[in-house]
C-alpha cells in the first residue's frame, strides 16, 4: 500500500490506519511524502529563495518521515521516499502509475464541495486520477461534553 504522508493533522490516523491493516494482512507499506516545488520568494534582504528543495531538504524529510512511521511500524516492513513536485496530488498519482501499489491511503478533513474548490484537496485530486482503488481516512474528532 502506498500511504501519502503530509505531516498535517489528517496524516497520523491515515498511517495508523494503513499500518493496522498492513499488520493484519502482512503487506508491505511505502509511505510517500511530496516537498513542494515554489514560486521563488524574495526575502527582505534581497536574497531569493529556491523555489527548488535542495538535496538536503530532502534527506530532512526522509529522516523527519522515517522517525514518524518508526513509531508504529513494529512488525510491518516500511519504506520512505520523498517526492519532489508542483503537485502532491499529481505526484502521488504519478507514484502509483508507476509502481502499481494495491490502494492508495490518505488523510482528509472531509471538507464539502464549497472548500475544496475554494482550498484545493489532494485527497480530491487522488480520487479523481489514481487508477487503483483510494482510501481516504477521517481525521476522527473528539467528541464535544
């Protein structure tokens, strides 16, 4: 299974729910996250951003990926990788063309259509591109007293 993992409050019920389900049927799991490719920034001081991560942005977001899933992969045999694009959504889709995952796993909020056109939904866009099947995991929200 392929888990999209983008360190937001929806990402950790999406993994634990993918490392249960791995765990019970003794799958495999690779947990993705996409670093963003920006527009360049200025600073203040005059110096420009690059809108591209460098090599060690990406090693940052392996390690900080890799940490996250060590905690709950006892037993579950995990990988990390690190994509890099202008679209997480686009870039998971194109992740799972190319390596045929059983399902894709994601958070979402569950945001109606209004949000989501007005916010953008990677889990939107993965529902609508993927070729497999997509599995989208609410955030569970305590209950109110």
């Amino acid at each position: 299974m392929l888990v999209a993992y983008d360190f937001g409050d929806t990402a950790a019920p999406a993994l634990a729910w993918a490392l249960q389900h791995a765990s019970e049927r003794g799958a495999r799991l690779v947990v993705v996250h996409v670093l963003a490719v920006v527009a360049p920034a200025v600073a203040p001081d005059g110096m420009v951003a690059s809108p591209i991560p460098t090599a060690g942005d990406v090693r940052n977001a392996a390690n900080r990926l890799a940490s996250v899933v060590s905690d709950g992969a006892e037993g579950v045999p995990v990988e990390v990788e690190v994509l890099v694009g202008t679209s997480a959504g686009e870039r998971i889709v194109e992740w799972a063309r190319d390596n045929t995952p059983d399902a894709i796993v994601l958070g979402t909020h569950a945001r109606g259509a209004f949000a989501r056109a007005v916010l953008g939904s990677t889990a939107d866009y993965v529902l609508r591109h993927a070729d497999g099947p997509v599995i989208t995991v609410r955030q569970v929200r305590s209950e109110r007293a």
